[in-house]
C-alpha cells in the first residue's frame, strides 16, 4: 500500500528498486508513521527483494549499498504479577475469550496476531518418562512467517495451561481455532482497557502489553535472556535487549528504596 503510494500507483520494476529508490521510500516513510515503523516496512521490503536475489530473479541487491536507519528506544510498558492477579479477579462482563487470549498471551508471550490464528492442533500435548504430561506451542508466527519462516516451539507454562484447559472445557466450534470467539482488534482493546481501569490498573493497557509482560516477568524469574529470545521467536537478540533495559531500570529502582540512615 505504501508503496504504491510513494510511486503514485505505477508498476514498480526490480530495476526500478535501487539504493536511491530506497533512500526516497524511506523519507516517504517517516513522513507518515514513527521511526521503528518505518524499519518494519523496510525489513519486509528487504526480505522480498532478497528472496529475489537468492532465486536469480535479479543479479545486484539494491540493500547491499543501502543504510537501513536506526531504531529508536520505545518505552515499553508491561504488568506485573500483581497486576495480572487484579485483572484475573476483576469481573468482567465482556466476550470471556478476550480475557482469557490476553491472560494466555501474558503466560505466552503470543501476539494478537497468533491469539486470533491458534489452532488446537498447534498445542501439542505429551507424556514424559514419568507420565506427566506437557503441553507444547508449536506454530508458524503470523508476523515473522514471511520473512523468518521460523516455527516457534514454545514449553507452556502451568498458568498456560490453566487457561488452555478452561477454554477448551467449554468449547463450542467446528473451526478449530482456540479462542474462536475473540472479536476484532478495535473492541478487544476497547474492552481490555475498561478491564484494567475496573481492575484499579494506571498504565495504558492494550493487548499487546500482554507481550511485553510476558517478556519482563520471564526475566524477572529469572529466565535467561537468550531463552526469552527463543521464547518470544525474535530473530535477533538485539530485540529482546529491550527489555533486559526495563529490568535494569527496575533493580534501580528498588535499590532507590533503600532507608538511608548514615
């Protein structure tokens, strides 16, 4: 669409795609949407025309000689446990499975994306050699599906599997999807922010903070980083950085809370 945009609605050649092409999208870009934004558009572009290279569609990528720009730092909210204990004992009286895909993501870290995609055939559930049984996440992120191709192979946690279970208990559809109830993206934000505010919760809530708790509170477990990387399907550790920073600034500011008495 943005492409379209920027070359006002003509055919876009590969040879028409060159570092300088690059370099006007990308100015076209920023003009309409913030930094970090900007990246994603271009990475999604980079792995089209890559793909290309690799397939002998074109002989020169035009990226090679192209400077993709920095991303900005985000501040990037999340909840904390008992937070999550407020919301998950606060009534609500919307469309039960945008409570329980949020709490799911909280204890996944599953964007909305996927939340609205999950397939009871993507929760794999199995004996190990003492009988017990574990549950596995296995699917094909929607949002990295075209670039990466990675699956995400993801050991559930109890509290995931709590809910996973409660969902399925009172399952009513021949679709296959988990949470086959889930409304759009618009009113399930609408609804979540309403939850939180009932719930007593001052920060802006929204669906995909659920991500982002999910990812602080691994690492406030004490999860390794490089752990949370694979947990969350990041293709790079530099992303997941981010919030090892939020925890850092966290310990900081609980050391601040020490008495001072000398």
């Amino acid at each position: 669409m943005y492409l379209q945009r920027f070359y006002k609605g003509k055919d876009i050649l590969f040879s028409d795609v060159t570092p300088k092409f690059l370099d006007g999208f990308t100015e076209y870009l920023e003009k309409e949407m913030s930094r970090n934004s900007v990246i994603f558009y271009l990475r999604e572009l980079k792995a089209f025309i890559g793909k290309a290279y690799r397939d002998d569609i074109i002989t020169t990528n035009p990226f090679l000689k192209f400077e993709m720009p920095r991303s900005e730092d985000v501040e990037r909210g999340y909840l904390t446990l008992a937070e999550l204990k407020a919301l998950n004992e606060t009534p609500t009286y919307f469309e039960e499975h945008i409570r329980q895909g949020f709490l799911f993501s909280c204890f996944t870290g599953l964007r909305l994306s996927d939340i609205l995609n999950l397939e009871y055939s993507h929760i794999k559930e199995e004996k190990n050699s003492d009988g017990e049984v574990n549950f596995t996440l296995l699917l094909r992120p929607k949002k990295t599906s075209n670039t990466t191709g990675n699956l995400l192979q993801v050991p559930m946690s109890e509290q995931a599997i709590l809910l996973f279970q409660a969902v399925k208990k009172t399952a009513k559809t021949t679709t296959g999807k988990v949470f086959s109830r889930f409304q759009n993206k618009n009113n399930c934000n609408y609804f979540i922010k309403k939850w939180a505010v009932d719930a007593g919760i001052k920060k802006n809530v929204h669906f995909h903070l659920a991500r982002h708790s999910f990812a602080t509170l691994s690492l406030t477990s004490g999860i390794d980083i490089y752990t949370v990387s694979k947990l969350l399907g990041h293709s790079n550790l530099q992303i997941t950085l981010v919030y090892a920073k939020i925890i850092d600034e966290k310990k900081r500011d609980e050391i601040a809370k020490f008495p001072q008495f000398l």
